[in-house]
C-alpha cells in the first residue's frame, strides 16, 4: 500500500479518493509528537496496514528527530509489543521541552 506522508500525518485515500488508512502524531512540543490516532478502512482490517502506519510513523518521528508518545490504544499496544522502538518514547522533559 502506498502512504502519502505529511509532516504529522500519513495516510492512504482509494482510488475514488475516500480515506482507507491513516495516523496522525501531531507536535506536543519542540521535541516530542502525541501518536493520537490510528485508523484502518473496515475491509483492510487483519492485513497489517496499522502496523505498517505505525512502522512509517516511527521513520517519519526519527527522521524528524523527535520523540513519541503515545495516546492512540493501537500505538500504545503496538509500543508494548515491539519494545524494540521503546528508545523513541519521550520522557516528560520531552514534553515540557520548548527550546
């Protein structure tokens, strides 16, 4: 599946133009993103697409330099199964960090 990829957001439309994935992970400070939401289209459930969304996410974040926290129930779950990315968590001076 190809994402369009936004500075906070990453998402797939179908060939009519309606939106079928998506995740966004809007700026809370200078140095940190909140991961807030996950969406997968109904008839691309059980494929992979929200790990996929969140793989992209985590590139997205790095590459930006920042870190992550995560409010979304399917990232927060995601983190606790691929402890692997746990470096990319921000801590709370992350989140008070406006330099």
């Amino acid at each position: 599946m190809e994402f369009t990829k936004n500075a906070n957001r990453i998402f797939a439309n179908d060939e009519n133009g309606k939106l079928i994935a998506e995740i966004t992970f809007p700026a809370i400070s200078d140095t940190a993103v909140d991961i807030n939401h996950t969406f997968v289209d109904d008839s691309l459930r059980g494929q992979g697409i929200a790990g996929q969304l969140m793989l992209a996410a985590v590139d997205s974040i790095r590459a930006q330099g920042k870190k992550a926290i995560a409010t979304c129930p399917y990232a927060v779950k995601w983190f606790e199964k691929n402890s692997d990315f746990s470096d990319l968590l921000a801590s709370s001076a992350d989140i008070s960090s406006n330099n």
